[in-house]
C-alpha cells in the first residue's frame, strides 16, 4: 500500500489592493505620526484571512449538521413506517 502525498497549499500573500486598505486602517487608528512597520501590516492581513477562513469552516459545519439533521430524521420516519407497515 504506497503512502498518500499531502496536497499542497499555498497561499499568496497580500495584494497591492490589501495593503494600501491596511495601511489606510492603521493610519486611521494611529493617525499621520505613527509608523507602521511590516510586522503590524502582516498581523492585520492575518488576523483577516484567519477570520475569512474560521467563517468557511463554520460555514461548512452548519450545512454539514443541517445534512446530518436531515438524514437523521430520514431514517426516524424509515424505522416508524417499518414498525407501522410490519405484520
């Protein structure tokens, strides 16, 4: 049995579009005299791209629950037609 090869993932680091938004954040926080180093502009972008994929996942956990929801109550109404239907 041959070992299956982790996928992979990458992730492309801020845009150009990103950081001019995070820079525009901070200096509304600090105002004009305040420098902002590379390490503030890369705790903010991940702060926002931990937050984007915590709300996929939750995301996907409702609908999975939903679709757990519904099988269970699928097979209630299976095991209370079969009670009903035998002899």
């Amino acid at each position: 049995m041959s070992t299956p090869t982790p996928k992979q993932t990458t992730i492309e680091g801020p845009s150009d579009d990103d950081l001019a938004r995070i820079n525009s954040l901070l200096h509304r926080i600090g105002g004009q005299n305040v420098s902002w180093g590379a390490v503030n502009k890369l705790e903010v972008w991940l702060t926002e791209t931990r937050l984007e994929s915590e709300r996929l996942a939750s995301k996907r956990l409702l609908v999975a629950t939903w679709v757990l929801a519904a099988a269970t109550l699928a097979l209630v109404l299976a095991t209370v037609g079969l009670i009903v239907v035998a002899p």
